[in-house]
C-alpha cells in the first residue's frame, strides 16, 4: 500500500516523486515504463542527435498520414527513461509568454494566470546568472546560457536587430518578444534532466519507491474512486494499492491512452475496443496540439559552420576535449539563439519561434542522424499558437499497441499562413548583413522556390513536429474537460492527470518548462489537499 502512485517518471513525474516524498509520513510509488538512462550520451548535450532517432530510450511514435502534408508519417520521438522527453530533448528552457497563462486564466481557470504560475517556474530553477524579478536560484533545475557562443549565431542575432526586431538578453525575462540566445537545462556542460535534478536528490529517501521497466497496463477504479494500479514488470503483471491518489504523469500521447485503457473516454471508441466504460469523458485524447517545424539551410563560408569539426577525426578531439573540460562543441544544444518575432497581422505579441543552429543534420539511407558533409547552418521555424487540433485514440485494447496520433497539421488556415510567414521572415534575416556576409547559397527550399504557394508547397513536403504534444487531457470548467483547475479527473475521485496533457491552450515556446511548472504547482496542490 503506497499513499501516492505516480504514473511516468518523465518531466512532471519525477517532479512529483520529489515533491511529494519531502513528506516523510507518506509512501510514493514512480513507475517508468521505461529502462534506466545508462546511455552515456544521455549526459552529453550534443547527443540529442543520437537519442532522437529509434533507441531504447525513445518510444519512436509517429503519426497517422496527415493529409495536409501529402499523406506523410510524422515522427514523433518521446522519452521513454526516467526524466522522459528531459533526458532525450534540445535542452531548451522556454517557459512561453505571460498572455498565454493569463489566457488560461480567462478560460475561467483560477490560478493559472501568470502571476500564478510565475513562482512555481521560479521555484523549480537555479539560474547560473543570478536571481532576478522572473528568475530562481536554489531551485532543482539548473538554468544556463550556452557554453558555446558561435559567431555565426552572434551575426544571428546582429541580423536580426538590423532587420527590426529588438535585441533580447533574457528571453525568459519580462518580454519575450526579440531575439537573442537561448537559455538550457544544463549544469556544467552536462544535460540536467528532471532525473538528475529532482529524482536524485530524492532517489535515497525511504518512502519513495521507483520502479522501472514497469509499463502501465490500467489503472484500477472502485465505486468511482481510483484505487491502485496495474503495471507490467519482467513479464509479470503486477498490483499497487494507492491510499491517497494515482497521479497520472505519462504524458500527452500516453496519459490519455491510459485513461482510456482504464475505461476513462469516449464511451464508442471503448466500446469498439472491448474496453468497459467506467465513465464517458468524451474529451480525453482530443485538443491535441503540436509545434509543426520546417527548416532552412544555408550553405555557408567554412568558418560559419561546426559541420567540419564534428565529422571525422575532428569529432574525436572534440569528445576528448569534453571529457576532459565539459567545454566545447559537445555543449551544443539542439539551438543557440532564438527569435519570438510576430508572423500574422494583427498578432499583437509574438506568434513564431525561429532558432539558428550553426550547423546541419542528413538523414542517411541506414535511418541514422550525421552531421552534414559541407559548411551549413540551419534556422527553423513553427507558429507559437497552432489552431489546427488533432487527437489521440487507442490502436487496440491491448497496452503494449502504441497510441494513434491524428495530428491535423495544416488543417487550419492561420497555421498555413503563420508557416509561409516564417520562412519569409529566416530569409529577410539571413538576407541581411553580417549574416548574409556568411551565406553562400540557400540549399532549403532553395532559390526555386519564391512565391507563397510554393512556400506553402514546401512546408507541406518537409516540415516535422517539434515535439511539442500537449492538451489531450484538457483542464477545464466545461463537459469537454478531462480535469478541473485543481486536476482532479472529473468524476473519478484519488485521480489526477499532471502534465502537458491537461494544457488547454499550448503555450507559445519549447513545452519541458512549462510541463515542470504544472508538475511543480499540481504537488503543490496534492500537498494542499491532503491537508
């Protein structure tokens, strides 16, 4: 018998396991479905590359064919270890804008504008630089800015002041719009995943139980209260008793899958999978929202690009150099700088996210990730506030079948327009000096492609997600919502959903920040509430 289960020990799961587990009188269980992160590059910043692709680490999703992006498979990579997508992600840390919490807010969601949330980011956080009016220092989370920073990404930026948008030192600072460097879940050189920063610590404390490789199967739901769960282990299914509540932390694309496994949504679609309806939440695996991403290349003057000297033998020097000083390229994160520039008329606050990254991936025949062979850098592009809404539905009754992902990209007219607008805002950058000094060819779209249906075209043909799913088990006061403003699974009692699933709007930025602030403010109210 444990007080508290945990479902997921990902960016909001280990959170919770540390928070609740301050509490010495309670008994937390943390299942993962997931192995350890014992992999050596789960450490290492520039290993994202290799973690991005199929691994043990990854549950490798992807999407349906999505008929906006002629009929393409969209991957969707997540994290499947202690830390989740934390352990395998760019690093970034973005908390969004103040209007999209105060947009929470005026959905009628008390406590969830951003002087609400504001102090749980800042409670989670130790800002290298120091503490400041939007910034924490003694948090768990260590915040830095690049340890690299290129001089292609500082023409960057210099670009991008001379082409109208304002220079930014903090962009998570009191304005977000402009452009500047990006901030990171790093320590020392070394990637700070909710793993390191919130379960080690607690990792040795008697009432926390973590259990790994133990893969969900149902939660167990008695006379309308959630009363254990069932979970799969070295082949064995196995039973916890939770006293308190069962937290669901899985995530946007696995909470909602396992809600519905327990026969918690849409009463036809459980029914067509055999799966007994203990209630008939219609809303839970819809209002899925993603970050669509395209890229643009550059082929540029050898000194522009770090392809060079992460290719070959130059790679070597470069790993020996990080093992001895957690210093140079191997610090790179997935970008450096960043611009939150406004895209549609009228947006009245930043609607696009552009980041540079000084160099260039291929994607080889074998399914592998390489640095690009000649001297290229990459800006890419998504639309902040996507109107386009998939959903998410179960592939079977059984657990072990992988979720089904309607993503919709495109479905939406705003989000093709934002898209074609953001192409043409990378090219006024990079078509303005000092950057432009740099380029020698633009190889993405490519110089045929000119026209806005030709963006458009090429938007269709390239873009991916920027891993970015949220929404699926939407908070809410309507019969839509899966939860309330305190998170509490409507009609289920000693249930709660704790993560980016219960977003209802996405929030315009990378989502690993934010999902730690829910995870910071549900144990917060778990706390309360038990009180």
């Amino acid at each position: 018998m444990y007080d508290y289960i945990v479902i997921g020990a990902g960016s909001a799961g280990c959170v919770l396991a540390n928070r609740l587990s301050e509490d010495p009188s309670v008994r937390v269980l943390l299942l993962e479905a997931g192995p350890k992160p014992t992999n050596p590059w789960v450490r290492i910043p520039a290993g994202m590359s290799r973690l991005f692709l199929p691994n043990p680490l990854n549950w490798s999703y992807f999407t349906e064919p999505e008929a906006e992006l002629e009929g393409r498979k969209v991957y969707w990579p997540r994290g499947k270890t202690l830390g989740g997508s934390s352990a395998i992600n760019g690093l970034a840390y973005v908390r969004g804008h103040a209007m999209d919490y105060d947009g929470w807010r005026q959905l009628g969601l008390a406590g969830w504008g951003w002087d609400d949330v504001l102090p749980y980011f800042k409670k989670s956080e130790n800002r290298e630089t120091g503490e400041t009016s939007h910034h924490g220092v003694g948090g768990n989370l260590s915040v830095s800015d690049p340890p690299v920073r290129h001089p292609a990404a500082r023409d960057f930026i210099e670009s991008g002041v001379a082409s109208g948008i304002a220079r930014n030192g903090d962009l998570n600072g009191p304005e977000q719009a402009g452009i500047g460097f990006l901030q990171f879940t790093m320590d020392k050189g070394r990637r700070h995943s909710t793993n390191d920063a919130f379960l080690g610590p607690a990792r040795g404390r008697p009432n926390l139980d973590i259990q790994t490789e133990a893969h969900t199967q149902r939660i167990r739901i008695k006379d309308g209260r959630a009363t254990g769960v069932v979970y799969r282990q070295g082949g064995v299914e196995r039973e916890a008793d939770a006293a308190r509540e069962v937290i669901l932390s899985a995530g946007a694309l696995n909470s909602p899958q396992i809600l519905m496994l327990s026969g918690l949504g849409p009463a036809a679609h459980l029914m067509e999978h055999g799966i007994p309806v203990v209630a008939d939440l219609s809303g839970v695996g819809e209002n899925l929202q993603d970050h669509l991403y395209v890229h643009y290349v550059a082929r540029v003057t050898p000194e522009s690009s770090v392809n060079a000297r992460l290719r070959g033998v130059r790679a070597y020097l470069e790993g020996a150099q990080y093992l001895l000083t957690r210093g140079g390229l191997l610090t790179l994160a997935a970008s450096q700088a960043c611009a939150f520039v406004e895209g549609l008329p009228g947006a009245g606050h930043p609607d696009l996210q552009i980041n540079f990254r000084p160099l260039s991936f291929d994607f080889l025949p074998t399914g592998e990730l390489a640095i690009g062979k000649t001297p290229c850098v990459t800006a890419s592009v998504c639309y902040l506030r996507p109107q386009s809404r998939g959903r998410i539905r179960l592939g079977g009754a059984d657990p072990a079948l992988a979720p089904v992902i309607h993503a919709n990209y495109l479905t939406a007219e705003a989000d093709r327009q934002a898209m074609v607008a953001g192409v043409n805002w990378i090219r006024r950058i990079f078509g303005t000096a000092p950057l432009k000094d740099r380029v020698l060819a633009e190889e993405l779209p490519g110089p045929e492609v000119r026209t806005d249906a030709d963006i458009l075209a090429f938007v269709r043909r390239m873009s991916q997600s920027m891993y970015h799913p949220v929404g699926t088990a939407r908070m809410g006061n309507d019969a839509g919502a899966v939860v309330d403003e305190r998170l509490r699974v409507r009609g289920i009692a000693g249930l709660r959903v704790v993560d980016a699933s219960i977003m209802p709007l996405i929030p315009s930025g990378n989502t690993n920040a934010p999902t730690i602030m829910v995870a910071e403010k549900g144990a917060a109210m778990i706390r309360a509430d038990a009180r």
